[in-house]
C-alpha cells in the first residue's frame, strides 16, 4: 500500500491482517519504532480486534522500540532505509521471491 510520501501511515499499517490470512494459526511479532502512526488508536484497535476474532494460536503481538534504539534493535530498518529503491524495483523482488516460493512448492 504506497502513499504519496511513500512512508507508513495507520492506513498502510493495516496489512497486518493479510498477515494474519497468509500466515493463518501463526503468531505474528511486529517491531516498530514509536513512529505514532504505528501505535495510533486506529492501529491498537485493528490489533486487538484481530486478535478478539483469531484462534489461540493466531496473534498479533507488537513490540515498540524505544526511542533512539532504531539503529541498534532495528537494523534491517536501518539497511534498508539508506538503499535506494525505486518502486518498480521493490515489486520485482516481490514478484521474483514470490515466483521463487512458488517454484519450490511445485517441486
């Protein structure tokens, strides 16, 4: 889900829920910085109706990073945050994972 900033907002924060049907009696672990659109009341109240509606074994669990602690807890955060993608790049490394995963379920 991209925006006009291209940066994560409540609205995006949302996908959370393919998570949980592509990842069906799974608990999902989420590690976020304390950017408020990641802990907006919008957000925490999608979590915990997702969480209300799921079996025991499918959770959302969110886990927020102190401030200042990004570059040390939230490395891959930080990697990719200084490589320079554009979006039609990102869609052909999702495409060709996803293709990937594919091919090796048909084997």
């Amino acid at each position: 889900m991209f925006n006009e900033n291209h940066w994560m907002t409540s609205n995006a924060a949302i996908y959370i829920s393919f998570l949980l049907n592509m990842l069906k009696s799974k608990k999902i672990g989420l590690i976020w910085d304390k950017n408020t659109s990641h802990y907006s009341n919008k957000v925490l109240q999608f979590i915990k109706k997702c969480n209300e509606e799921a079996t025991s074994l499918e959770k959302i669990v969110l886990e927020l990073v102190d401030e200042g602690l990004t570059p040390i807890i939230q490395v891959t955060d930080v990697a990719v945050n200084k490589i320079t993608v554009s979006r039609e790049q990102l869609l052909d490394f999702v495409l060709d994972t996803i293709n990937e995963i594919n091919q090796d379920n048909n084997d």
